[in-house]
C-alpha cells in the first residue's frame, strides 16, 4: 500500500437475499484525490459507498484507513473514522442557520447543553471553520433563503466540522446550476489541497473529467477498470460501463437541413419569455442552451401549448397556427419530453406498454377488440428499439431506472409519430450509457427528416448532438452557433450574460 493511501477497500463481497451485489470489490483512495467512481444504474456503486459509510455490513473483505484495518459497523462508527457523506437529497433544517445546522446535533462540541444556548458560539465557530477552508457564506443566514448550491455547501460544512478526512458525494451537482457547480468545484479543488479524500459519484462525463484525478467503474457488482482519469476517453469509460464496444458517445452528423417545419415569432411571457424567435427545419437537431431559470422550460411548454403566452406567433409549415392545448399540439404532429418522468411523463404504476400507449389512445381506438394485441406488439417492438431494460411489459414502471423510464417516454410520443419533437433536459438523471443511446436515436429520428429541439443546461450534450445551437439568457435568444462554431466557453459566456448580448448573431452556415 503506498504511503498516501487513506482508505482501502480488498475484496469486497455483499449479498442482498438471494442477490449477490458486489463481487470481489477492490477500491483505494488516496489523500487529495477526487475519485470517480462510476457506472450504470444499478451497477452497485450506492451499495458501495453504503458499506464505506457504515450503513451496510459487508460479508466478507477487509476496510483499511490510513493503513490500519478498521470495521465500519454504523455511521457513527464511520463518522468516528473520518468518513462523511453528502446525500443527494440534503438533510438541511431549513428554518435553522447555516451555523445551527452544522453545529446540530453536537452541542456538546461547543460546550454547551442545547443549541439554542449555543448560538453564538456556534456562529463564530462557524466562521472559523469556513475561513479554515476559503468559503464564505453568512452563518446566520437561514437555509431556507440559501441556493441549493449553497445549501449543498453547508452539508460538506456539517462534514467538515465532524474532521471528516474522507468526503463521499454521491451526484452532487444533479440539481446544481452551472454556476453553482463551479462554486463547488472550488471547493472541492480547496478540500483536496488540504488532503481530504473525496469518492465523487456523477453521470455527467464533463465534470468528471475536470475535476477528478482517479476513476474506479463498476458493472454488474464488479469492478471493470480503473487508473487516471486522463487516460480515460469518454467512449472508454462507457464501453467499461456496459462491458461492451459502443462506438462513439456522441452520434456523428451529415445532414443538411430541409424546409422550416415550426416557426416561432417573438414569443412573450411575463419576464420569462422576452421575444424568442426560432425555427426548427426538417432533419435537424436544435439545442437551445440555457442556465437553469433561463426560461427553456416554459419555452418548451409554450410551444407543447401546456402553458400561454402573452403574445407572439408559431408558424407550422408556413401557416399560423394556435396551439392552445397539448392535444392540440399532438394533432399538430408535436410531442414534447419533459425533464420531470415522475410528475409529467408517466403514470408510474402502469406498465411500459400502458404508457407508450398513453398519448395514443385514438389511434388505438380503432384497433377495437385487437387493441391488447396491438398494446403488447407495440410495446415489444419499442423495447427492442430502444433497448428498454424491464422483466415485463407489466412490471410498473416505477421498478425502472432513470434512463429507461426516460426511454419509455420516448417510445410513448414516437409511437403517436410526431414531426417535431421537443425536449427539456432528456438526460438529466440518466447514466452514461443510456444517455449515449437516447443521442444516438434522436440522431437516427433528425436523420430521418424529423425536426428536433433539445433544450439543455448541460454544454457538453448540447456541444455533442446539435446541428445548431441558440443560447437562451434572461428569456431571449442572444446569440446562434452552428455545430463547427460553438465551443463550451463560448456558450457559458453567452448564457451567462457574459459578452454583451444586443442581437449578436454568430451564424456560420
Ligand atoms: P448504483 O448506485 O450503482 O445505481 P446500487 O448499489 O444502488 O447501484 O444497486 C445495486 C443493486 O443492488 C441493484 O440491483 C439494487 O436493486 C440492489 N440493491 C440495492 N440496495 C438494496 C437493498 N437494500 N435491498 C435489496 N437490493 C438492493
Ligand atoms: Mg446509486
């Protein structure tokens, strides 16, 4: 073991019932590093990180840190090792300050009985702590009126203050803004300077390539690779993830453009929406990049006719249309996916084949006694296509993952067969691996004459799949790339109101 090794992990075995989850684990962090650990849904890494946090035993295999072997038999024991981690779902009290949060639950640390008798010590031992590590947030300020990001911050804090020497985070920057994950890059970046370990769990390839030094995949309970991060493509961490050669991550692009098939003019909504105008054409994917808040969701539900808008105009092939409802959009040949599955995509106790029947229920009509029959072909022949992973048709969907929920979503509005697609943030949430498939059937659906817009917050999906590119700040479009033009800066200063945005327009076609 090599002297700045903080924890190891030697063959690892653990078994749910009958189920055996992880095999033979071997994993090693090291004193300032930023470790991915990797994988698809399902692959066993929450299981993992579980064990290291002292939630669950293992069954066999051995646990050093800082070289001594140690058994993590709850989380407290692992707090007392110097093992913290941050859960998705924060764990704030959001009537409480920033400081009575940290400081909750270990009164006795600041020598007093209750918090509340506490307070003022727990500010300026609150303040201490983050000049000890160069952040600075008001730690009197309520959580309730802090950013996610923020608050986010304050639960590595709470860490912290527990002289935690190993930081598990597992996805956090699922539900940060992109500014808010920079901050917290900086954090992390601080962290690792003063030797704390962090296990960073992400399905977003970008960031894990900027900011971690090592990664560790799993598939299927085992470990399949390892070693630096810089030695790893994208297309390599993807084929370790699903064990199998899967060509590029991103969807290569020769098509031309046809005809404009929708049109927006000046598009208003209250200070959301201020003046979009945009075309989707034929056999072409748009993204429409945007900081979370930029307004892309209500762009999108706008043109799905799921919300009004105080005025403007969209065109399709040429004629003025009103889209006042969804179903008037689904007429209209429009489908929209939405980044929401649980609350505006399905129906969670019905099966894949019910919903993929969902939007389509006239067209089934006809079908009349046939209609099962038809339900269940239907539903085979999207599994197939879209490589839905599920034990039956009937299995609810809420027994899935992300990424093949998502995909389910997507067989539903292909089968009502629509000419324009739309969706909003399509892969947040979703491994890498089925990320890469649901770019590589957009691509398939652009290619084949559909016209396709995808709006984001993640630049590099943006960046990989679109034909063209608007960035949308404060509600207008300031500026339209084509594919070969666009680069991550230049997005990031656009959507951020950074250059100057009068009407700039960088069309190279
Ligand atoms: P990941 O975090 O990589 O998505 P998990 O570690 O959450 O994977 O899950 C790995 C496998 O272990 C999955 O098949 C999951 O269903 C199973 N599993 C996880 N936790 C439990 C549990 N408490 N009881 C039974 N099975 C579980
Ligand atoms: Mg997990």
């Amino acid at each position: 073991m090599r002297s700045t090794t903080i924890l190891e992990m030697k063959d690892i075995d653990k078994s749910f019932g009958p189920n055996r989850i992880l095999h033979s684990v071997n994993f090693s962090l090291d004193v300032g590093q930023v470790h991915a650990l990797l994988g698809a849904n399902g692959a066993g890494k929450s299981t993992l990180v579980k064990i290291i946090s002292g939630v669950y035993a293992l069954d066999a295999g051995r646990v050093f840190i800082g070289g001594e072997a140690v058994s993590i038999t709850s989380p407290i024991a692992a707090k007392n090792l110097g093992i913290s981690i941050i859960h998705q779902e924060l764990s704030l009290v959001p009537e409480m300050t920033v400081a009575e949060n940290i400081y909750l639950g270990k009164e006795r640390s600041l020598g007093a009985s209750g918090l509340f008798f506490a307070r003022s010590k727990a500010i300026s031992e609150a303040k201490k702590l983050m000049q000890q590590y160069g952040i600075s947030l008001d730690p009197g300020k309520k959580i309730r009126d802090l950013s996610i990001g923020h608050q986010q911050v304050v639960e590595i804090l709470k860490a912290l203050s527990d002289q935690s020497r190993i930081l598990i985070m597992d996805e956090p920057t699922a539900t940060l803004t992109a500014g808010e994950t920079h901050q917290l890059f900086a954090v992390i970046r601080h962290l690792k300077s003063l030797g704390i370990g962090i296990i960073y769990i992400s399905h977003r390839l970008d960031e894990i390539q900027e900011i971690c030094d090592y990664v560790t995949i799993m598939k299927d309970g085992r470990v399949t690779a390892k070693g630096d991060i810089a030695d790893f493509s994208s297309e390599r961490i993807i084929e370790c993830m699903v064990g199998r050669q899967v060509g590029h991550y991103f969807p290569e692009s020769d098509r031309r453009a046809k005809e404009t098939v929708l049109e927006l003019k000046d598009i208003r909504k209250g200070d959301v929406l201020s003046g979009v105008s945009l075309e989707i054409r034929k056999g072409e994917i748009v993204g429409i990049f945007g900081l979370l808040g930029a307004g892309q969701t209500e762009l999108t539900k706008v043109m799905f006719g799921a919300e009004s808008c105080d005025s403007g105009e969209i065109f399709l092939h040429g004629s003025k249309v009103d889209i006042n409802s969804p179903a008037k959009a689904k007429k209209l040949g429009l489908a929209l996916v939405t980044e929401n599955r649980k609350d505006e995509g399905l129906v969670l106790e019905l099966g894949s084949a019910s919903n993929m029947a969902l939007a389509s229920m006239g067209k089934l009509a006809r079908y009349g006694i046939k209609r099962d029959g038809e339900i269940k072909r239907m539903g085979d022949s999207y599994v197939q296509s879209l490589n839905i992973k599920l034990n039956s048709l009937s299995e609810p969907v809420r027994n899935l993952s992300g990424g093949n929920q998502q995909k389910v979503i997507l067989g539903k509005w292909l089968y009502t067969d629509p000419e324009v697609i739309l969706l909003n943030e399509p892969t947040r949430g979703i491994d890498i691996g089925a990320r890469s498939e649901i770019y590589h059937l957009l691509s398939r659906l652009a290619d084949k004459d559909k016209g396709i817009l995808v709006a984001s917050s993640d630049a590099d999906e943006i960046l990989g799949l679109c034909d063209r590119i608007l960035v949308l700040f404060r509600g207008r479009v300031v500026v339209e790339f084509s594919r070969n033009t666009a680069t991550e800066e230049l997005l990031m200063e656009y959507a951020s109101g950074a250059k100057d945005n009068k009407a700039v327009k960088e069309v190279a076609r």
